[in-house]
C-alpha cells in the first residue's frame, strides 16, 4: 500500500492533531447524543410529526443559507482576518437573518398551501424560523476559533447545546406534544449553542462595518453562497417532493433514512473540512507542500469513511430492529442506499475543499451546475413510478455521476493527478468491501439483532486494522498517533 513520506513539521502537526481531536470529539459526541435522543423521539412521534419538520427544514435551510452567504467559508479562507472583517460579516449576517426571518414569517401560510393545506405548519415554521437568527449570532464566533484551529469551545457549545434541546425533546415528546418538540429542539440548540460562543470564545463585535472588508470577502463569499444555494437545493429537493408530490408520512419515512445516514457522511464531511481547509489554506502557494498533504488527507479520508459507512450498509438491517423495533422497516432500504450516496458525497466534499483551499471557488459554482442538472435529470426519470425507493435509487446514481466530474475537474485545478488520487483511495475502498463481505456472512449464523451488529463489527475491525496494521499503514499510525496523543518524528 504506497504512501509517501512525509516532512517533519512537529509544531503544525501537533496543531492539526489537537484540532482534529476535538472535531473529533465534536462529531462522535453529537452523534452520539443525536442517536440517544433520535431513538427516542422515533419510537415515540409518529412518521407524520417527523413529516410536518421535515416540510419546515427545507425552507430553514435556505435561510441559514442566506444568513451566512458565504462569507464563513471566505472567512476560513482567507489568510489574514482583522476585526474589521469579523465585525462587518457579523452586522451583515444579523441584518440578513432578521430580514430573511420576516419575510418567511409572512410566508408562512403559502409554505402550508403547498403541502396539502396543512395549517398545523403555519405555527411551527414560524418558531422554528427563529432558530437560523440564533444560529446566525454564532457563524463568526464559530469561523473565528476555526480560523485559529481552536475548536475545543465549539466542541463544548455543541455538546452542551444537543443536551440541552434532546432532553428538552424528550420530555415534550413523552408529553404528548407531537411535532412541537422536534421545533423547540431545533431552537433551543440554537440558543445554547450561540450563547456558549458568545461567553467562552473571547470575542465581540465592534460597531464598525467596512466597505473593503466587505468588498475583499465578498468575491470568495459570493462564489461559495451561489455554489451552497444550488447544492441546498440538490440536499432539500428531495424532501419537497415527497412532500409535495406524495404524502408527509412517505417523507416521515424518508427523512428518518436521509438523517440517520448523514450522521456517518455529514459527520465526515464536517471533520476534514474543519480540520483541514485551514491547514491547506497555509501552502496554497507552495504547490509541492499543498500537493503532500493532499495525498495525506485523502488516505486519511478513505481510511474514515469506506469502513465507517461499509458498515452502516451492512449493518443497516440489525440496527434499525434494536433500536427502533419494525416502525421504520421502510426506511431501511432507503438508509442503505442514502449510505452508498454519502460515500461519494464525502468524497465530492473533499475534492470540494481542495478547490476552495486554493482560492478557486468560481469552480464550485460549475461542480454545483453539473450535480443539480445530474439530480434534476435523476427526479424527472424516476418520479413518475410513484416509487420513494426508485426516486432514491436515482439519487444515488446522480452524486456517483457527479463524483466522476467533480474528480476530473479538481485533478486539473489542483495538478493533482487522477492516477495517484484513485491510488490513494483503492487500497480503503478494496479493504473495506473485503471486511464487509466477511462480516455479513456471518448474518447467516446469528438472528439476533445485538448479536449481529456485535460479531459484524468485531470480525470487520479485526480484518481492517489488522491488514493494515501488517502492511505497516502510515496512515493508520497517524490516526493511531492522534486517538492516543502520541507523536513522533518521521522522516
């Protein structure tokens, strides 16, 4: 398995590894409580409670969208931030999300006409509008401590936040408040976690804002908000036509199998983009250091995420039964299939940041085009079958088209060769689908559910961490290296 050396930099590799810690600790932590607390309200809502939610998130992910405009990832990209800088994004993401908030508040009964009339929605969008205002209070906190890579308070802010609103959630829940408690979830995390920031990130803003700071963002900002609303559009899409075109319990079902699948992907995602965005944007002049950790990251990232999500598609069936019994059998087939697609959606998300490192996010604008008008072309030919299952399936199919697109053109914007980035990722992708095959031959041994996630995953971490571990995985002892606070000089 070929993996280059790698050049001994003791101080910034002792950066990225604390700042990959605690995006670490971050993301299985929330996960962890996401799961805690989605358990329960799936086995106590209904389909048609997650349904009416899943109606407002389309509509609030377009105004967290439009709150941010960019200006979070122009932020991170930039090499040097001044308190200029922070305090106009901040006044101009405050302005935005309380014009935006109004605007959707009015709206609110035409949100309702376009899902069967239901006026139960009316009231709960206008609540949960509220949570993108108190999210939006946070955007520069967070990007700030990002752009230093001292994530441990945002950590915090967000463990603190999940359990606060989770147990918020539960209680109204087994209260018998329905969908409610899906809506004061979402605003109380909001809440918690911006007020967290507010009092341990160390930072407030001035009453200054600046043209020029504005004008020296805006171009970076502008190209990722246009690249971010169409792939908003391609992650919502979905959930408005089922809701539109079927009915809320087929988006209950839904949303349950699209939710549960992004905690692996979503989840992977958030951690390299985190972690590793404001370490390349360090040598986006040095193309020969730019390109050494590229290779790095990118087996690091298939070292993650081929065996994590592997295992959520094997694994999909025994886990729904433990944790949420037969209610959601429908959602099975979908989650596995929605699994696959975060495989290439992870992938297309690190390919993504390469292009956003170097400055280059005009291009994401064209990898937006192509993977909405792959989606677009996906809805229109399946639709019509009346099958939520097929409509997934064509999902599927439009991201790994878009995955063949996005690596083409980010080997040419990098100089990265295709080659050596299918090289990087092969060995994983092979290795886990060996690990797989051996774990599900199992299945026909065992029946019970806790006994066939069990075996499963012993048997698949026993092949992949040993084969590796044989085959003296540079990447595997990083990780290794970072899980235990060890680090050593290499040459």
């Amino acid at each position: 398995m070929p993996e280059e050396s790698r050049p001994t930099r003791p101080g910034l590799k002792l950066i990225t590894a604390r700042t990959l810690k605690w995006n670490t600790i971050d993301r299985v932590a929330s996960q962890v409580l996401y799961a805690v607390v989605g358990i329960v309200l799936a086995n106590v809502l209904s389909q048609e409670d997650f349904g009416l939610v899943g109606v407002i998130i389309v509509f609030q992910a377009f105004a967290i969208l439009f709150v941010d405009s960019g200006f979070g990832a122009a932020l991170l990209q930039k090499k040097n931030c001044d308190e200029a800088d922070y305090s106009t994004v901040f006044w101009f993401n405050l302005g935005v999300s309380v014009a935006v908030y109004w605007i959707l508040f009015f709206c609110a009964p035409l949100i309702a006409d376009i899902f069967q009339g239901d006026r139960r929605l009316i009231p709960l969008s206008r609540v949960m509008f509220l949570s993108f205002i108190l999210n939006g209070l946070g955007i520069v906190q967070t990007n700030r401590l990002m752009k230093k890579m001292d994530v441990k308070q945002v950590t915090i802010a967000n463990v603190v936040g999940l359990t606060v609103s989770g147990g918020l959630a539960m209680g109204l829940a087994l209260g018998g408040f329905g969908a409610w408690a899906l809506v004061w979830q979402t605003v109380a995390l909001g809440a918690v976690k911006t007020g967290w920031l507010w009092i341990t990130g160390g930072w407030y803003p001035r009453l200054r804002f600046s043209r020029e700071s504005l004008r020296s963002i805006w171009r970076i900002g502008m190209s990722v908000f246009s690249s971010s609303l169409l792939n908003t559009i391609c992650l919502n899409i979905y959930n408005f036509v089922i809701g539109a075109f079927y009915n809320l319990r087929a988006l209950g079902v839904y949303t349950q199998a699209d939710k549960w699948s992004k905690m692996g992907s979503a989840s992977i995602s958030q951690v390299l983009t985190a972690t590793f965005v404001p370490l390349l944007a360090r040598f986006q002049d040095n193309r020969a250091d730019f390109h050494r950790y590229m290779g790095r990251i990118n087996r690091f990232a298939a070292f993650i995420t081929f065996p994590a999500l592997g295992a959520l598609i094997i694994l999909a069936e025994p886990i729904f039964h433990l944790l949420l019994g037969h209610k959601w059998d429908a959602s099975i087939p979908l989650f596995q299939i929605l699994c696959v697609r975060g495989i290439f959606v992870v992938l297309i998300s690190l390919i993504n940041n390469y292009i956003l490192a170097l400055g280059k996010a005009r291009l994401l604008m064209t990898v937006e085009i192509v993977k909405d008008a792959l989606t677009a072309a996906a809805i229109f030919s399946t639709i019509w079958f009346g099958s939520v299952e097929l409509l997934v399936w064509g999902q599927m199919g439009a991201s790994a088209l878009t995955f063949a697109f996005v690596i083409a053109l980010g080997c040419r914007a990098t100089g990265y060769s295709l080659s050596r980035f299918l090289l990087d990722l092969m060995p994983y992708c092979a290795l886990s689908m060996a690990a797989m095959a051996a774990a599900s031959g199992l299945f026909f041994l065992l029946h019970a559910p806790a006994l066939r996630i069990l075996a499963g995953l012993s048997l698949g971490a026993v092949i992949y961490w040993g084969v590796l571990k044989i085959a003296g995985s540079v990447t595997l002892a990083d990780a290794e290296e970072y899980l235990l606070g060890r680090f050593r000089r290499r040459t």
